[in-house]
C-alpha cells in the first residue's frame, strides 16, 4: 500500500491504493515510534463520526520522495505490544482489542 498526506480539518488525511487500485482515505488518529519502527493509529475517514469505528494499525515500510510505503500490522504479538501502546498514550480515544 502506498500513501500521499493531506491536511484536513483535525486530522491528517492518508490515502491509501490496495493492490487492486482501489483508493481509501483514513483519518490518522494517532502515531507512536517503537523499536526503530514507526506505526500510525488510523480509522476509515468514512466512518470518523460513527461513536464506535474499527481502528487499523500501519506499520511504515519505506519513505520515498512523495510516498510512503505502510502495511497492516497482523503478526498478534506485535499488534496486541502496539495497540497496548496506544492504549496507554491515547487520551483523547479509547482503545479497544476485540479478540
């Protein structure tokens, strides 16, 4: 998945193209740097009003010239490390693992 940054009103936007060229665009919530790794807390900006949305966590592969590279945290031991990161720094959201 490749990214361009936009600004928006509270939030910064990424767009993201999944490997069938379909674009998505989601709010990021919240960033943190661990281990040497930088990982981004982002929602789907379709659904940012919603009272309860899914949360993703990116990892970030690459920065190049315009574009940065992310992919989806799924290995469990480093998503369940991440998201309890998150969880202790987030003040303005609520974290939740549903398991």
């Amino acid at each position: 998945m490749s990214d361009r940054f936009e600004e928006a009103d509270e939030f910064e936007i990424v767009t993201m193209t999944d490997e069938d060229g379909t674009e998505v665009e989601f709010s990021i919530i919240d960033h943190l740097a661990c281990g040497g790794e930088r990982y981004l807390l982002v929602v789907e900006t379709e659904g940012m009003d919603e009272e309860e949305t899914d949360a993703l966590i990116l990892k970030e592969l690459s920065i190049n010239t315009d574009d940065v590279t992310y992919e989806l945290v799924e290995d469990d031991a480093e998503f369940d490390r991440i998201a309890d990161l998150f969880a202790q720094k987030g003040e303005e959201y609520e974290v939740r693992i549903d398991q």
